[in-house]
C-alpha cells in the first residue's frame, strides 16, 4: 500500500495496466527504479507510458519529491530529471516542458560541465546527494546511466 500513490490506468493500443503513480502537491510522478538508464532512455520510457522526465519548477516540489525518494531508501541514488543544456551550454530548459529553468538547486560549484578523458561533457541534470547534504543538482554525461524520475503532462 502506498498512501500517495494514485490508481490510475494509461491506455496502450488497447491495453489497460497500471504503474504506480506518486501524487505530490499538483503533480503526479513515476519513480524508474526497477532499471538504469540513460537520459535519452529514460526519456523514451517515460514517453512510452504516457509521461515525461521530470522538471521541478520551486522548493517545494524539490523538497517533497526528495522527501519521498530519501523515504524510500534511495537517497543515496542518482535520479534524471528532464533538465539539459544541450541546445545551448551554460543554458539549461526542461526538456519536458520546453521552458528555462528557473528554479535552482544546483549543488555547491554546480553546474560545472566536466570534460571527460573521452571528450565527453556534461550537458544533462540529475537529482544526487553528493555530499550528504540531500539531492541537489548536478550537470553529469547523458550517457550515464541511473535511475530516474517521470511526471505526469
């Protein structure tokens, strides 16, 4: 039983099931925690089920949903939001909604674009308690592959 969750059923060329949806304040999200992937995957499982990659738009939103990932004992993971800089470096929108990021939780000296021996940057953003100070923001490869967090449009 999880008391936040939200029942709710996605039609899939004609199929009915359901996934366990977390309903916090306004919004409704999906924990990807039975899998790693990377962003571009993450981003087609969301799609594929009717969601998006997440994009946290104030604290509070932060806050709750990193109350509920720590609940779950995974507070020491990596999650993939919907954020990215890739069109431009520097600027980081959420890919989900097509807006800039406004609200910010960057972790301390973040985001800092670190250039990889194999040329690789940083251009994706992830939920990541680094420090032991909580999930905080934090720029990381696209191609790394971890958990992730899925909203409801």
């Amino acid at each position: 039983d999880c008391t936040n969750c939200v029942d709710e059923s996605v039609g899939l060329s004609g199929n009915r099931w359901t996934m366990p949806l977390l309903k916090l304040g306004e919004k409704r999200y999906y924990l990807g925690i039975f899998f790693k992937a990377n962003w571009y995957r993450a981003a087609q499982y969301c799609r594929y089920h009717g969601m998006h990659l997440a994009s946290i738009n104030s604290q509070e939103e932060n806050d709750k949903l990193e109350k509920h990932i720590r609940d779950f004992g995974l507070g020491h993971e990596h999650f993939w939001t919907s954020g990215t800089d890739q069109a431009e470096e520097g600027v980081f929108f959420w890919m989900s909604t097509g807006r800039p990021v406004t609200f910010t939780n960057w972790n301390t000296g973040e985001p800092n674009n670190f250039r990889y021996e194999n040329g690789e940057e940083e251009h994706c953003l992830e939920l990541w308690n680094r420090d032991g100070k909580g999930l905080k923001w934090n720029d990381t490869p696209c191609s790394f592959e971890t958990f992730f967090v899925c909203e409801v449009p």
